[in-house]
C-alpha cells in the first residue's frame, strides 16, 4: 500500500523525463520537483505519526532501481498501465534504471518480434513469455536477465542466446500458476548463478528471485542507520539473505536470523561466511513459529523487517510476551508500521528516520528504534 500523499503538497510543475510519464504506472511524480516530492513524502508521514520525521534523499532521483519486472503482454513489453493491471504500456526507455538496462529495452522489443515469442495474456491467462526480469548490481556492474514463461514449453530459447551476449546471467524460470507473479522455478542459468553487491565493508549474492533492496544508491545509509541501533544478542526476523545482520555483526554480540525461504537461508550462510561474520548464524523458519518455541535468552536487540502487509497479530503478541528492551523496525508501509508500533505494548518510538527509497512513487522507509520501559 501505497503513501497517500494529499495532492495539495505536491506541486505538479515539472516537466517529466520520460515520454510515458502519465500513461506507465511505474512512476507517480515525475512531474513535482524532486526536492518537493521529498518534502510531500516526510510532511505526509509526520502527520500520519505525529511527529516530525527527516525523509533522507536518493542521492539521484533516477536510475537508482536495482530490479525491475517488465511485462510480456498483448504484444507489448513494459509496465501496467496506471490504474489499469490487464493493460500494459510499451516501454522503449525507462529512467528508473540505469542506462544499460535502459539501452537494452529497444533491443528486446526487436528480438521478440524476430522470434514471434508470444507474451502471457493477462485476461485468458494463456501465453508464453509472462516477465523479462532485470537485475543490476551497481557496485560490480553485473547484470541479469530472467526470462519467466507460463510453462516448460517455451520458445524463448533464441531470445535467451541473444541476452546472453549483452548480459552477464540469463536465468529461465517457470510460473504456471494462474495468478500473476514474477518468481519462478529456476530452469537454466547461463553464466553467473549470482550477483554481487558491496554494501559498507560487505558484499553480498544475490539470487535471481531473493529479496534486495531496490534502491542501491541509498541502501548503504538504510542500513548503517539500522545496524547503528542493534546493540548485544540480537534476533533479525524476516533476514533475507542476512544483508542487515551481517552488515551489524561487529556491534552485535551474536545475531540469529530467521526466515522462512530456504533459499534466501542457503545465500545468507554464505554471505556470512565470505564476510567473516563467524557471531551470525541463520535458521530457516517461520517467525511467528520461531518464536514461538524459542527458549534461549531474551535479545537485546530485535529486528523487524517485515512484508508490506507488517506484522500479523499473532507476532505481536509473542513480541510483547518477549519483552527485548530494543526493537530495530525496518519497514516498507508507513501505514501498517503505524498500526504496529501502536500495538506493541510498553514500546516507545525514540528514533525514526525516512529513506526515499523510491523516488518517482509514493512509498518511502522507514528505520526506527523503539525502547521498552
């Protein structure tokens, strides 16, 4: 769920970069002076929470996406239309990423009509290419393309070779199912299995369908201002691939990380491992059942990362039961944070930052520490 920004801070007078601003649904505020939409964003919050928040600014407002997923549809290749989730708009260009993904937008529209590959009909559900997923690691300079198709009776093989010359992986996944999702089981990869990205003093792998932080101009600082709030033994619920335990491995005492992706815990082993991190171990688990059989010392620290939906009810009241005297809460949705924080009992907010992870949109993080009386 999206920031509700009111209308009225947001002062639409810019003229936009991108000749699909309006009718593409991957950006809102093309049009508002950067500058403004920062403002917009941290008055919005402010009012929401009832105190004054600093929103920290990307250091460039474009080409700052890590991953993006382009819809293979109706014969086009590009975002949904805004508003509209069965229509796509055509993308020769988009400034969200950085000009080498960009460049190959073009070069990709070609090649699909040169093979006649099919795209996925998001109304019949029947089709052939659903998603040509990029992901860029900046700090290598490494690039993938993941090709998701509706099935293993493809022909998106030629398309795979042409990527493959311009490109540093190429992975083929299958999406069967029905509803809409661009995650897949991994078929074939072509060169590298992962990428690497340098965050502070570490780097990290990241795998064709793990979580990362979108926004890799400004992840450095996200993450030194969460790992400056963790102090002692430490639970990192919702770890990923261990990006933020790791990255507070040499303040902690000892970090546990919990996450229910067997895969995301297989990479964060061993980002672990080539980070030296030998106090951070990880345990694939549920969190909600996770902690509720865990019998080991109550943490100094907690950190919560949780999905934009926040933390379900349940969690809450074994976080309350818990009872750390800190809790690190990173979170992507202003609005359940707001709902969360006011339900954790005896917690006070003492710390809270906002990072425009996302400039062009409506969504900011958020970094907080909350203290227990």
């Amino acid at each position: 769920m999206a920031l509700e920004i009111p209308e009225q801070l947001l002062a639409r007078d810019t003229t936009p970069r991108c000749p699909h601003f309006g009718d593409c649904g991957g950006c809102a505020m093309q049009d508002v002076p950067y500058e403004a939409q920062v403002r917009a964003k941290a008055e919005t919050v402010s009012r929401m929470l009832g105190r004054d928040v600093e929103i920290t600014p990307s250091p460039d407002p474009y080409g700052y996406r890590h991953r993006m997923d382009y819809v293979v549809a109706f014969g086009k290749l590009g975002l949904r239309m805004r508003g509209r989730g069965d229509q796509v708009v055509d993308l020769h260009e988009c400034h969200l990423v950085r000009p080498r993904v960009s460049a190959l937008l073009p070069m990709v529209h070609a090649w699909l009509d040169e093979f006649g590959i099919r795209g996925f009909n998001l109304v019949t559900k029947r089709g052939d290419l659903r998603y040509i997923t990029f992901r860029h690691a900046f700090s290598s300079d490494q690039l993938m393309a993941i090709l998701v198709t509706a099935s293993r009776d493809t022909a998106v093989e030629p398309l795979a070779q042409r990527l493959a010359d311009h490109v540093d992986s190429v992975v083929w996944s299958v999406q069967p199912r029905v509803g809409d999702d661009s995650h897949g089981d991994v078929q074939r990869i072509r060169g590298h299995a992962t990428l690497e990205q340098r965050i502070g003093r570490s780097t990290f792998e990241i795998s064709p369908d793990c979580f990362f932080q979108n926004n890799l101009l400004l992840v450095d600082e996200l993450y030194a201002a969460a790992a400056g709030h963790i102090r002692g033994r430490t639970l990192d619920l919702f770890c990923g691939t261990g990006t933020i335990g790791i990255h507070a491995a040499e303040r902690a005492q000892h970090v546990t990380g919990v996450d229910v992706s067997e895969a995301n815990i297989e990479l964060a082993r061993r980002n672990a491992e080539r980070n030296r991190a030998g106090n951070v171990e990880f345990v694939t688990d549920k969190v909600n059942h996770f902690l509720a059989f865990y019998d080991g010392p109550v943490p100094d620290t907690v950190v919560l990362d949780p999905p934009r939906s926040g933390l379900a009810p349940k969690l809450i009241r074994k976080l309350n039961r818990l009872a750390a005297p800190r809790i690190v809460y990173v979170s992507c949705n202003p609005n359940t944070f707001a709902l969360d924080i006011d339900a954790l009992e005896r917690y006070e907010l003492r710390e809270l930052r906002g990072f425009d992870m996302f400039p062009q949109t409506p969504h900011v993080e958020l970094v907080s520490l909350l203290t227990r009386d």
